[in-house]
C-alpha cells in the first residue's frame, strides 16, 4: 500500500508525442492497416539505424527470437545455450523449436555472459561432443556483451550466434550500433513500451545475410512467398503464392509500425536522456551500500535499466518500504533455471551461483526518458532514507 503523497513513479514508462499520434492516424484513415507502406519503411529506418543490412519487423521479441532460431534450422534435440539472468523468452525461444537448452553464469561486473565462464563451457562442451547449435547472448540492461570476443569463441566452435538486444536499441558497441550484427548472425530487439521505443507491442529480428533475411521473413509471415524466384515450379499468375515452411503469424501492423518509425526520429533524445538520468543516479548513490552498475563507458549503453545490487539490506524489505515511498522499483530478473518449468528439466539451485548471487541483490530502480529532475530526487531520497 503505498503512504505517499505523491504520484506513484514507475520503473519505466513509454512517452508518445503528437507526432507519433499523428502518424498512426495517418495510417487509420489513408493507408492500409496491415501489410501496407508502413512496416517496410520501418524496416529501412531500422536498417539505416543500426547499420544491419536487413531487417523484418515482427509482432514481438519473443517472436523474433523464436524466427531467429527457425531460421538458423534449430530443431528437435538441437542444443541452444543462453545465460540465466534474462527474461524467459530467451530461453523459451529453443523449447519451442524442440531443442534443449543449457545456460552460461554472467560475469558478475558487466551482469553480461562472463567469457571466461563460456570460453570453459565450450572447451568442455567441444570434448564432450556436446556443442550447442545456437548461442544466445543478451545485453543486460543496456550495456552490450563482448561481442567480438563471444564472436570470436562461437566461430572457432562452428556456433551460430544470436543476440537478444532487446534491452540494446540505440546503445553502442566499439565504433558500431547496437543491432548492426558486426559479430553475429541475427540480432533482435524489442519495442514493448518500456524498453528504448515502443510500438505498443513489437520486435524486430536483423541480419546481414541475405539468406538467413529470406528465411526469417518466410516464418514471420506463415512460410508464404510470392517470389517466383523462391517458388518450385512456376508461377501461375499475380495472385500466386506457395507456402514453402510450415510458417507462423508473425508479422507487425502498419498501426504498429508507424508508431515505431515516428518513435525512432526521437532515438537518440531519449537515449541521451537515459544516459544523463544514469549519471546523475551515479554521482547521488556514491556513497550508499549499494554496488552500482560497472559501465566502462557511460555512454555506450542504452541504459534500459538502471540496476542497483543491495550490499547490506534485505531486498524484500527494501523493496516494500520503497514502494510505501511511490518508488516503483522493480527486480530484473527471477534466473530462468530457478523457474518450476526449467527445474523440471533438471536444474537447480546452485547451477550458476553469479545469476543467483545478482538476483538475490538487484532492485531496479526507475529510470525513463520523461523522469524529471524532481522525480529522480524522489527516489534518491528515498533510497537515502530507507538505506540509512
């Protein structure tokens, strides 16, 4: 029960301006509602965004993720690995293609996959003749992985690589974007109103090759094509189509797609906004007991969340009389392995103890492009006040 008199500020929140209202008008009354204008320009505004050759806008991330692994043939039995501090659908993506699933423990500064730990997994994994088809790493809060170091341990294995960035969009990565897929075979990302912009619900799955671009956009959108390049045999007219993979309902409406294209005009702002909010956060928080995040450069990340870890409170506690203040701190993430679903499948407590050290500590606490200087006062306050 919140006992503040204030309103109530959220971990996260999305902002919609009169432009990006506009625009999904625009499509309600003069355009096509689906599968018009609007998702291929939002693919290209995308594409010269990130820098990535091709992209296919789809109805969510967990979607993406989900084509991502159809398109890089995961199948019944595959072995997919990806790390424990992330949200389900990391993991979820291999289940649904019948693969088996393996996680990765995260090196406990970055809160990214540790190299070190996947570097020994692999050696082991390679003489045990259990390499996984797929690696999945996620860019925790932000603040993206080595990726040319993972890159360079997945090539020399033969493991395709794919990069959950749903947390990404608009961070940076040595001299590149976040989603040019530099160093991997498919990157996806999310556009779920809190994450960097939002379409309301929405993903985006990336790529520079051109075949994998073809089979991602053949099981987005139900296996259909109506290239007769692709087709077998020869078309019988315009209105032909085959279905060439057993293909799922994927796709993004134009309703949806113009709002993403009006939100990725104002990228930049709101990262920027973000990645002002973290500074302050960290300059004010110096000196409580708390470990604040580890980012080398503060402007690399895109800072979806701004996680702090408890050094010398109880978290439950913390995160009651918290919210008794209005501050809507949150706790990213339960580790996938400790869910029931996962432990029936064999694991435990203990599997990968730097996950379950992080989770045990991390509240996040709130941060959005909108937050004022007044409201992110509020919440160092409170924080001063309850960890005093």
């Amino acid at each position: 029960m919140v006992t503040s008199n204030f309103k109530p500020i959220p971990y996260g929140k999305h902002h919609v301006d009169d432009n990006d209202i506009a625009a999904v008008i625009d499509v309600l009354q003069n355009q096509f509602l689906t599968q018009g204008s609007a998702v291929p320009e939002f693919e290209a505004a995308l594409q010269d965004y990130t820098g990535a050759q091709y992209a296919t806008a789809v109805n969510s991330a967990t979607s993406g993720l989900h084509v991502a692994c159809l398109a890089l043939g995961v199948e019944q039995n595959d072995l997919v690995w990806t790390v424990p501090n992330s949200f389900v659908a990391s993991a979820n993506c291999a289940r649904y293609c019948g693969a088996k699933i393996d996680f990765v423990d995260i090196d406990p500064l970055t809160r990214n996959i540790s190299v070190t730990a996947l570097e020994e997994k692999l050696a082991y994994a390679s003489a045990h003749n259990a390499l996984p088809k797929v690696l999945i790493v996620v860019h925790f809060s932000g603040l993206s992985c080595d990726m040319k170091e993972v890159s360079t341990l997945t090539q020399k294995y033969g493991v395709k690589l794919v990069e959950d960035a749903a947390h990404g969009l608009g961070g940076r990565y040595l001299k590149g974007k976040i989603g040019s897929c530099e160093f991997s075979d498919i990157a996806v990302l999310s556009f779920h109103p809190v994450k960097s912009i939002t379409t309301a619900e929405g993903g985006a799955v990336l790529t520079n090759q051109k075949q994998l671009d073809t089979k991602i956009k053949l099981f987005a959108k139900h296996g259909v094509t109506r290239d007769p390049e692709l087709m077998e045999g020869d078309s019988e007219g315009p209105w032909y189509y085959q279905q060439l993979e057993l293909g799922y309902n994927y796709r993004m409406s134009d309703l949806h797609a113009a709002l993403g294209k009006s939100q990725l005009s104002k990228l930049d702002h709101f990262i920027t906004q973000r990645q002002q909010l973290a500074a302050r956060y960290n300059q004010a928080l110096a000196d409580l007991p708390l470990r604040l995040p580890q980012h080398s450069n503060l402007k690399d990340s895109a800072w979806h969340l701004y996680m702090i870890e408890l050094t010398q409170h109880e978290r439950k506690q913390t995160y009651l009389r918290l919210h008794e203040k209005g501050i809507g701190v949150n706790v990213h993430y339960i580790p996938v392995h400790l869910h029931p679903y996962y432990q029936r499948l064999g694991f435990k407590l203990g599997d990968f103890p730097n996950a379950e050290q992080f989770y045990q500590n991390a509240l996040t606490v709130p941060l959005f492009p909108t937050m004022t200087a007044d409201e992110q006062d509020r919440v160092i306050q409170a924080l001063n006040e309850v960890l005093a």
